[in-house]
C-alpha cells in the first residue's frame, strides 16, 4: 500500500510556510533555489507525488554543498524513491498491530562532476577524472606501486566501437601524490547489486543510467578511500544516495546500509 501525499509538491514549495523555511535557510539565494526547485520537479512525474518535505531537504543538501540543482550540469540530483514504512495501530478490538506502506521520498545524490567539483574546490588537487575502460585497453596491476596499468586506444572512433569492460578513477595532489581506482564492470554490477535494492528489482538509476552511476562510484570509492577529504567533501560522500531526516541522521533509502567506502 502506498500513501498519496495530500499537497503536491509544487504547491507546497510556493506556500507561505515552505518559503520563510527556505529564506530563514538560504537567504538571498532563496529565490533562484525555489525556482530550480519547481524546475526539477515539473520535469519528473515521480517527483511531483514524493513527499514536499524530502524535497526541500534534499535541496537544501545541495545548497549547503554549494552545487546547483540540475539535471543537464550532472553536479548535484533530486531523485525519488519509495521508501518503507511501518506504523502501530490498535484495531477495533485494542489490538495492537503494525502495517506496512510505502512513500515516495526525495533522495539527493551527487553526480561524478559534483566529486570531482568539491576535491577541486580543496585546492589540493591537481588533477581528477574518470573514464570508462575498453576492451583491450587494461594491461593489468603493477604489484610494486599498486597502480594499474592501460593501453589507451587514441583513436575515438575505433574505440567506441569496442565494448566497456570497466571503470577507473584518477587522482594527482599538488603535493605530488597520485592513486587510481579500477573497477570491472561485473564488479560495478555487484556492488550495484549490493547496495541498490532498485538495481536488484531491475530499475532505477543503476538500470536507466549505469555509465553515470558506475562513474560517480569509482570517483567516490576513490576519493574516500585514499582523498584528501575536506569537510564539505567528507559530507558528500556521507550525504549522497540518502534522505536527511532533519535530525542529523541519514536514511538510506535504496540501500539496506550505506553504501562501504572500506576496501572489498
């Protein structure tokens, strides 16, 4: 069973309540981030049954982020899920029970460019990137420095041609310390598997948009794991792919855990 939220979003987000919210939170920006708001909701017919509250809160996780909400930058998203719940209730006898059903929540989520935007806003790096890997281009791992080793094809056109195998992220600090990360894609696939409940029903971002989120995740995995983690930086990586709750807690909602930074 799923409950139908009473206010749509648009409404709700335009009405005197919502707007001292937002202008106590943000300010002079609070105008231009109510209008991408609306902007990212009327473009997703999900989103305008989600809850307006998560909606606002994932929004303002990108504010305090410093990125803008828009699908066509890939910095920062607004994306809905259905999300369980569970509720008591005594029935007509004074018997206590509990029934489950669903809501369709905001969850904010960074994209591959929002990464590698906040490790440049650090000023300690120097370079940072991501790419998908072909066929034929991966030579394998040096055991002695641990970094991996590749054969990029130049020529764009032939490459393009030649199926994707996996995914590596690059970092180089100004101090002169570099890492890469390196994921096959059937392991990007487990690790979707994994930690996207939606993946493992066959939708989702995971399903609409792998190159996307298999990018985003070997930047992120890299970054946590061996980054330089500034604050704003280290708040990404806890926020992302999750609902604030408003409480200082997150709530995961297409994962059953956060998602491990640690090394598999």
């Amino acid at each position: 069973m799923s409950k139908e939220v009473t206010v749509a979003p648009q409404a709700y987000i335009r009405s005197g309540m919502a707007q001292q919210l937002i202008e106590q939170t943000l300010g002079d920006g609070s105008e231009e981030f109510t209008l991408a708001l609306l902007s990212t909701i009327n473009s997703n017919q999900v989103l305008q049954g989600a809850e307006p509250v998560s909606i606002i809160k994932a929004g303002f996780e990108a504010a305090a982020l410093g990125l803008p909400i828009s699908n066509s930058l890939g910095l920062a998203y607004i994306i809905p899920y259905n999300n369980k719940k569970t509720e008591k209730y005594y029935d007509d006898n004074n018997v206590e029970r509990t029934r489950t059903y669903y809501v369709v929540e905001a969850q904010f989520q960074l994209g591959s460019k929002g990464f590698k935007q906040l490790a440049i806003r650090t000023g300690a790096y120097k370079r940072i990137n991501e790419t998908d890997v072909r066929e034929g281009e991966y030579i394998g791992i040096n055991r002695m420095t641990g970094e991996h080793e590749f054969a990029w094809i130049d020529n764009d056109t032939e490459r393009e041609k030649l199926p994707v195998i996996g995914y590596v992220a690059y970092f180089e600090l100004k101090a002169g310390y570099s890492k890469s990360l390196y994921m096959t894609a059937e392991k990007l696939k487990k690790h979707a598997k994994q930690y996207s409940k939606s993946y493992a029903k066959g939708f989702g971002n995971w399903v609409d948009d792998f190159d996307g989120m298999a990018r985003k995740t070997v930047i992120k995995l890299l970054l946590s794991r061996h980054g330089l983690i500034s604050g704003k930086l280290a708040k990404a990586i806890e926020a992302d792919q999750s609902a604030f709750n408003g409480d200082d807690t997150y709530d995961y909602i297409d994962n059953d855990k956060k998602a491990e930074t640690d090394d598999e």
